[in-house]
C-alpha cells in the first residue's frame, strides 16, 4: 500500500468520523429552518375561589378569560392576529359588601411586510386595535403605520419533532438517533397538518401525515411505532416556541377612545420583542410596547412590558412564570399615574390536548398615588380549568 493509498484511507476516514460526529450531534430548535408556515393558540381559562366561616359573610371571587393568538408567516410577509376577553365577579367577606363585576376585550392585527422576501431584516407594517371594557363611554380603537428590523420564527414544528423521535426511541421503534436533516423534514411535514387536513379531510388526514412522517424516518415503525407517534402528535401539547427578535416604529391615530373623547390625536409608536429557547424544554419571551398619544393640550404615555418563562416539568406538567407591568400616564395635571406590576406562577397539568388544570399563585400591586386602599399587594392562588380550542 503506497503513501497515497494511505493518505487517501485516513481522510476518508476523518470525513465519515465528522460526518457521524454531525449526524448525531444533538439538535435543537435552532436548526429549525422555517418554510411557510403558521400556528394558533386558543384558550378558555376559568377559576373559581370562596371563603366561609368566621367572617361576615362568605366571599368569592369567578374569573373567566378567553386568549386568542394566531400567526400566518411566509418569506413575505408575517400577520399577527390576537384578541383577548376578561371577566369576573367578586363579593368581599365584610357585612354589607356587594358583588362586583367587571369585564374587558382588546383585539389586535398586525402585518410586517419584508422588503426582502425570506430575510431577517426590515420591513414596512400596518395595524389595527380595537378595545372594549365596562364603563366606558365609546370603544377604543387605532390604526398604525411604520417601519422594522428583525424576524420570529415559529419552532414549535421541531419541539414536536424532537418529541416525537424521543418518545420513538424510548419505545424501541428507531435504534438510532436521525441526523438534523432528518429533523428538518420530520419538522416541515409537522408544519404541514392543515395542509394534510384541507386535502385529505379531518377524519382520515392522520393516516397519511403519519405515514409521510415514518417514510421520512426510515420507512419502518412498525404497527407500534405508529400508534406511538399518532399518541404523541395528536394527544401531547406542546406549548408554542419562537426565537428571534425584533423592533418597530411609527406614527398612528386614535379613533375613537374610552372617555369619549374626539377621535384624531395622532401617536408615536414603537415595540420591540425577544424570544429564545434556553434548551428544548424551556421558553424565554419579553414583548414590550410604548405609545405616545399627543391631545390638544396633553400627552399621554402607555408603556406594556410582557415577560415570560416557561417550562416543561413532564410531558404532561408545564410551569409557566410571567411578570406584568403596565404604566398610564395621562398626560393630565389632575390624574395620577399609575402602574400596575403582576408576578404570576402556574402549574399546567394537561389531562389531553385540549383539557388541562392550572395552578396559580398571583401577587399584584397598583401604584396610584391615591388614598383608595390598594396601596397594599393583593395576593391569590386559585385553582382552574383551561380549555384549548385550537
């Protein structure tokens, strides 16, 4: 064997040694590359707490709440449609104390059109708000127009992937861990399930999705294997997962507002988001808003800030942590400013893809400036039932 044979051995054996090295190297959300591609989130939540027993009289406290998101993404264009409806009723434990009731909805579209189709850079955009709540003397609502720089992109297609081959692997169905390529088309066929129900109807889509999904791995599951992937896909829920970043500015008008007031005040916007998976269980996103509004004697300020972890314990126990904050300024000499921060932390056990239990422990706090005894945190821990219609 003379020294070129030899050479020519011992390369091709480094290149398959890094060849298997990448193959089995473990993959993460981030090797997702996103086709085409959408997800929906539709919830209705509900808790229900009372206290009896040495007090005036007993006291409750029902909260229903319906949370609605939807995105439709494409190397074009990104649309975002949410809406979002509260309710409850309270009745305090002192003598004399009346049920009080309040309620509240804001819907929102939003589309960032990309000047370069499929890039993460700038973008133009339009949007629209709409808002209704007890009390008030007209609905809220405003339109938008501005520019931006930066992309979200939609990972849950790979969470459920990598689900799937876990649960696949645990079972004895695969005996190798597939290459991120694998990954990519196991991932991209996942994205497709309305495609898969538009063309082959709700009833017997499954069989079809399923099989593509097993050619994909290799052709061969078997009979369980099969059923174990129907039961992971179908039956599991896994929470949404994004990462990226973006920002956004621009000018809008208020048409209509809660006090009543003449429509027309013109407003400077500007948002930003962040959301990064720290690993394949865990979901960290912060999204946070500032809206300038100019009337004819005063600005007002509205500052949103949304931050959330979440974590999933099991495959059947997320743990979801949020932090709140809500600033008003109105603008006006005689009205306070006030802010309003929420800690949250809940435990989700999903019974089944649709039907889950929650856990929460809440403390909130208003700062107002005003003598209305809230200066106190309110506290709670309730216990409810969460609906997922979509």
């Amino acid at each position: 064997m003379n020294v070129n044979t030899k050479l020519a051995i011992a390369v091709s054996a480094a290149l398959m040694t890094v060849a298997a090295s990448n193959a089995s190297a473990e993959v993460t959300l981030y090797d997702y590359t996103e086709a085409t591609s959408s997800y929906e989130d539709a919830y209705i939540d509900g808790s229900f707490s009372t206290t009896d027993g040495n007090q005036g009289q007993s006291a409750y406290n029902a909260e229903l709440s319906l949370d609605y998101d939807r995105v439709f993404s494409s190397p074009n264009r990104n649309v975002g449609v949410s809406f979002y409806a509260d309710g409850s009723i309270s009745r305090g434990s002192n003598d004399g104390d009346k049920s009080d009731s309040t309620y509240l909805a804001n819907g929102s579209i939003t589309a960032d059109n990309y000047f370069r189709p499929g890039s993460k850079g700038a973008f133009w955009y339009g949007s629209a708000d709409l808002g209704l709540k007890k009390d008030a003397d007209d609905p809220y609502s405003k339109v938008g127009l501005g520019l931006g720089y930066g992309r979200v992109v939609n990972v849950t297609p790979m969470a459920k992937a990598i689900r799937l081959v876990e649960a696949l692997r645990e079972q004895g169905a695969l005996t190798a861990t597939p290459s991120k390529a694998v990954y990519q088309q196991v991932a991209n066929i996942v994205a497709r399930e309305d495609e898969y129900k538009s063309k082959f109807g709700y009833g017997s889509y499954d069989q079809h999705w399923i099989a593509d999904i097993e050619k994909a791995l290799g052709g061969s599951l078997g009979a369980g294997g099969v059923i174990k992937a129907n039961d992971v896909l179908q039956n599991e829920f896994i929470s949404t997962r994004k990462y990226g970043w973006l920002v956004r500015g621009g000018v809008g008008a208020v048409i209509t507002n809660y006090d009543g007031s003449d429509g027309g005040d013109p407003s400077l916007d500007f948002g930003a988001e962040y959301h990064r998976p720290l690993n394949n269980r865990t979901q960290f996103s912060n999204v946070a808003s500032l809206s300038t509004i100019y009337g004819d004697d005063d600005t007002a300020y509205q500052v949103n800030n949304a931050m959330t972890l979440t974590h999933e314990l099991t495959d059947k126990v997320d743990w979801e942590n949020a932090w709140l904050l809500d600033y008003s300024n109105s603008g006006e000499d005689d009205v306070e400013d006030v802010t309003t921060n929420t800690l949250a932390s809940t435990f989700r056990y999903y019974l089944d893809n649709q039907l889950d239990l929650t856990l929460t422990a809440k403390a909130s706090k208003v700062s107002d400036d005003i003598d209305n005894n809230n200066e106190k945190v309110d506290t709670s821990l309730n216990m409810g039932v969460s609906y997922r219609l979509r």
